[in-house]
C-alpha cells in the first residue's frame, strides 16, 4: 500500500480506483462497511481501491484552539484502515484552500483530474466542498459518468446509529466498553512518555506520563488499562486527571504498569482503556493515595 499526501502527483498505478471518502474518526463499524464496500466493488471490477481521508479533522479546522475531540489521532487511523486490503491510501491536508474549495472543484480537481476516480463509496450523509454544498445527489446529477455508491449507517442492537458522535458521548460518560464496541477495538490514548514529577517512583508506584493533547478526553478518573511494550501486553492501572492531591495544573495520563519496571522514557506507547473504576478524588494524605492505588490495582488486576 502506498500513501500519498497531494492528488496532483498520484501515479498512473492508482488511476481509476474505487475511491472510499471520509473521516473515519474512531474508524468504527460503520467506516470498516464503507471501506469493505469499496472493496468488493473493486474486486468485482478488476480495479484498485484507494482510501481518502483529511488532517486535520475538519471539525477541528474550524474550532482552532478547542479542545481535540478527535477519537483516534492519525497514527491510529493509519494503523486500523492498514489491516484492510486497500492499495492506496490518501491523506489530504485539510486547510484553508481545501476548506474553501467550491463543490465542483473537488470534483473535478480532486476526484477526476487528480485521483481519476472510476467509481466512489462514501456513507449515505457524505457532504463535500465549502459549506457542505455537495453531496451524494450532487455528484449523480452533475456528473453522471461517475458511479457513486453510499452505504447506509450501520446500526447496533438496539437499533441505534453506530456514529462517532456516539462514540465521544460515551467516552466522555466513561463508557469505555460502550464506545470500544462500536469501534470493534479498545479506545487507546498514544504518545511520549514524559518526565513527570516521580512521585509515583517515591512511593513504590511507578508510572508512565504521557500528555494526552492528541485525544478526546474521556471521562475524568482512574481506568483498568493495558499497555503493550516490545509486543508484550502488560495490564495497567490508569489515572486521568489534573492529580489534585500533588496539585496537578494539566491534564496527564498516568499509568502505572502491573509486574513491569524498566526505563520507558521517550517511548511512544499506546495505553488502552478498558473500564471507569472511580472518579478522581483528592486524597488528604500520601498514604491515603498509596492505599487507594492498592485497591484500584487489584481491580484492575481482576478486569483486564
């Protein structure tokens, strides 16, 4: 597979693909549908698929400075739509021009001079160019040589939509269960771990910090959690918060790794959330957090 980054400089190779459009943020069951589609489509017609997809996330474009509620940051889109069989997979720099770019550019810019599209798949709301002014109607009224396929939304069941939208409601209940179901894979916050202030260390419960600026916060608290280290799943006990008892300024994600020690600085590590165990609470005491991790890591011992 290979990625690209412009639509003007897309090799002859991947003209006249099947071409899967969307965000497919949280990639859930619903975006693997749109993806599979596009899949069958090309191998009935002989032809290679390539996937399209923005970054920025649009929404995030247009509320600079917000807090991110991107589910899954694009190294973890990438890793997800990478296990499926698609030959090309594009990813456009959503700015300013592209933010501004009329419907019938897209089109005609984009999809056919750039990316020569044979034939498109996109969920059944799908909306494109500035101000949404295209959709799929749009494309079969104006330019009918071009077929278009829209899946329709999945459902789970109980008969409710499987969206993204659904998916951050839950993340942000704590839900974790709830929205890693829709997703087909546990939610994971990535990133580098960084220096903290070592008191886990201090007290006999080291952990990892990593600034979660890259992911949609979920509920405040402590999480059972998993981490993966040189391909190895080690189970975890998290911390998500602003750590009132060491007057914490920023959010951190703190994970302390069951049966593990060993210098993880500077490692970017994925750490899966798997359930809510408590809010975060202030302690009076060291010695109150101390005994109230031994309780939460026991449980987490028992759930992941």
């Amino acid at each position: 597979m290979r990625f690209f980054h412009s639509w003007q400089k897309i090799p002859p190779a991947y003209h006249n693909a099947v071409v899967a459009i969307g965000n497919f943020d949280g990639f859930h069951k619903g975006h693997r549908a749109v993806v599979e589609k596009a899949v069958a489509i090309a191998r009935q017609e002989g032809r290679p698929v390539v996937l399209m997809t923005f970054e920025p996330h649009p929404s995030g474009f247009f509320r600079p400075g917000g807090r991110t509620f991107r589910i899954t940051p694009i190294r973890s889109k990438v890793r997800a739509i990478c296990q499926l069989p698609i030959d090309g997979f594009c990813v456009f720099n959503f700015n300013k021009g592209f933010a501004e770019m009329s419907a019938d550019d897209f089109v005609e810019n984009v999809l056919i001079k750039g990316l020569h599209a044979a034939h498109i798949v996109v969920g059944e709301d799908y909306g494109f160019g500035k101000n949404r002014q295209g959709d799929i109607a749009y494309i079969r009224n104006k330019y009918p040589d071009i077929p278009v396929t829209a899946v329709r939304k999945l459902r789970d069941q109980n008969g409710e939509i499987i969206s993204s939208s659904r998916i951050r409601s839950f993340l942000r209940d704590g839900e974790i269960e709830k929205a890693s179901g829709l997703m087909e894979h546990p939610f994971e916050i990535e990133g580098y771990v960084v220096h903290g202030a070592q008191l886990g260390r201090q007290i006999g419960f080291p952990t990892i910090n990593i600034d979660p600026g890259e992911s949609i916060l979920p509920r405040i608290g402590v999480y059972a959690a998993s981490v993966e280290i040189d391909g190895k799943t080690f189970q975890a006990v998290a911390n998500l918060g602003f750590r009132p008892t060491v007057s914490g300024k920023s959010v951190l994600l703190e994970a302390h790794i069951l049966r593990y020690s060993g210098d993880l600085y500077g490692q970017r590590l994925r750490v899966r959330l798997l359930t809510f165990i408590r809010p975060e609470v202030h302690f009076e005491s060291i010695e109150e957090l101390k005994a109230q991790i031994i309780k939460d890591s026991k449980i987490a011992e028992r759930i992941s």
